[in-house]
C-alpha cells in the first residue's frame, strides 16, 4: 500500500482546528521551557487580568481556558477555581449590596478569591480612602460574615484599580489608578496644598515610595511641586487628553522574592549540614535543596541562585569560603 499525507485543506473542518490548537499549544511549551512552566506564567497572567477586570465580565478569558482545557487538561484545575471565584464574587457581592438599607455608597466591585489556589499576590500595608475602608471593614464585612460563617476576609488594598473623574474649570479627565494613587489624589478634596510626609502619615507607606507616587500627579499635570516635598493642586492642568491610565505594577510577588524567602527559610538546614560534615559546597547544597524546591513556584532551582545565597551568608559572617568549599565562620 502507499500512503499519502491528508492536506490540511481536504481534512475536516474540526480536524484542522484541533491540529493548529496543537501546535500552538506546542509552540508555547517551547518557549516557556515545559508544559509547567507556561502553566505557572498562565496563572500569573490570568491573576492579572482578572484582579483588573471590571463588572465581573470574564465571558472571553472564560473560552480561552476552555480551549487550553483541551490540551492541559487537570493541570488548569487552579485556574479554573480561579474563574469560579470571580462568578462567586459576583453573587455575594450583589447579595451584600441588596442588603444595605441604604444602598451601597460607593459604586464598586469586590472579589473574594481562594487564596490557596491563587498565585502569590502581593502584600503592602497602605490605608484607603477613609470612608471607603470603614465601609469596608464595617457594614461590608459584617454582611460577610453572615452570609459565610466559615470564612474571613482579609482586605489587599494595594490591588485592583480605581475609575475616577477629575473635574476642573471647563472640563474634566478621567483616569484609571491604583488604590493608592486614588487615596493620595483624594487627600486634595478638602486642601489645596500639602506635605508628602503628612501624605506619607496619613496613608502609611515610606516617604520614598510616595515621592515617586506624587511624581504622576505632577507629570499628569493634577499637582505641582512648589517647594521641597510641598505640593499643591494646579489650577490649569494643561492636559488635553480625556482619559490617563496608569501603568500598575503586577500583582503577583516577583519570582526573586520568593526564591530568597525560600532559601532564607531553610538557612538552618544549610547550617546544619555544615556542622555534621564541617564543610560543603555549592554542588551539594544545590543537589539537596534541588529536591526540597521541587515544586517551588519559583521554578528550578539553579546553582547560582544557591551560590548567591551562600555568598549572602558570607557577608552575614555565618560561613567562610574559600577554594570553593563552604564553611562555618570562626570569630
């Protein structure tokens, strides 16, 4: 018999879609190194885009999951949860809305997320808009706790993302900011000048990082800076644009983050180690750790993060080095 390759166009319709879907799915698996890694830079990007979607409204991220389903499977099952937690919010949080006697007093969305099966998201401690967190953290949460008993919230103030309109004299502009940049534009309601240390106070994050906050509202043409760490709301903004949106940070905590808080965590096994054989090096701490990490969401561990993380030690005067074996530091 002699055989003879199908071409793509005489093959049916579902067969040819079914095979490009298996390419690309392919391809992307190559890219990322292994069908793993893509999964986990999947969840991150899903994480991100749901924790900036407005109204609740995944309709298309919801079909590109069930496409990849076909390929991956159980292994988008985190994913998958992650979807059900936004349908979720969206029903308890119009269930604690109608329950409000005087309707809500801030148009806004909640999502209540499993954290389990959620990405690693970054924590900052950071106050609000005040009225908008005693809302929060009053009628809101107790109407919570009474519709699930068995679960708490504990609020991410630093995530998300604020629609707010900014009138001036003739016109006005729209922007679309983080919390944080919301809460500091807001402090101008009812002053036209201040401090960034008293901003700094009043919203509870360093005085460095609030620098560079208020540089967007200056280079926006909202506030100036009229003497040092003085700042005051321009009366022509100059801005011809209708919209600004700004350009937020990922949700996720970084991959460097995680690495160090892994290996910092297991500084005594390291020491341990050294103390029952007097001396090691980075080829075995690697090897050991290698298997300890091995489902880390941070990915394969190599050897020069481990070396980086001996080199730490070092410096911190807990081990010594020298010709390429580690030991444990001698006052």
């Amino acid at each position: 018999k002699q055989w003879y390759q199908r071409r793509v166009r005489d093959m049916p319709a579902e067969a040819t879609t079914t095979s490009k879907s298996g390419e690309i799915v392919f391809t992307l698996c190559s890219i990322y190194g292994s069908a793993d890694l893509f999964i986990k830079e999947y969840r991150n990007l899903v994480a991100d885009k749901l924790l900036t979607t407005s109204d609740y409204d995944i309709a298309y991220e919801m079909r590109g999951l069930e496409l990849l389903k076909i390929a991956f499977g159980e292994d988008l099952t985190h994913c998958q949860i992650m979807f059900q937690d936004v349908v979720d919010s969206r029903r308890t949080h119009s269930n604690i809305i109608a329950q409000l006697t005087e309707g809500a007093p801030f148009e806004i969305d909640v999502l209540i997320i499993s954290h389990v099966f959620w990405p690693n998201l970054r924590k900052e401690e950071m106050k609000i808009y005040k009225p908008l967190q005693q809302f929060l953290e009053g009628s809101y949460q107790c109407l919570f706790s009474e519709l699930k008993r068995s679960r708490a919230l504990e609020w991410r103030y630093n995530l998300g993302f604020v629609d707010l309109d900014l009138e001036f004299e003739g016109h006005s502009i729209s922007f679309r900011v983080s919390p944080l940049q919301a809460t500091i534009i807001a402090l101008f309601e009812e002053r036209e000048r201040c401090y960034a240390e008293t901003i700094s106070a009043e919203v509870g994050i360093p005085l460095v990082l609030m620098r560079k906050k208020l540089s967007f509202w200056v280079t926006n043409g909202v506030l100036k800076e009229t003497s040092k760490d003085m700042f005051e709301v321009r009366e022509d903004t100059g801005i011809t644009r209708s919209r600004v949106m700004e350009e937020m940070d990922s949700a996720m905590v970084k991959i460097e983050q995680i690495r160090q808080e892994e290996l910092e965590s297991y500084t005594n096994f390291v020491m341990g180690l050294i103390n029952q054989s007097g001396q090691i090096t980075v080829e075995r701490v690697h090897k050991l750790l290698s298997m300890l990490l091995e489902d880390s969401v941070a990915g394969m561990l190599t050897e020069e993060e481990v070396k980086a993380f001996l080199d730490k030690k070092v410096k911190q005067k807990l081990l010594s080095f020298s010709s390429g074996i580690y030991k444990k530091y001698k006052t």
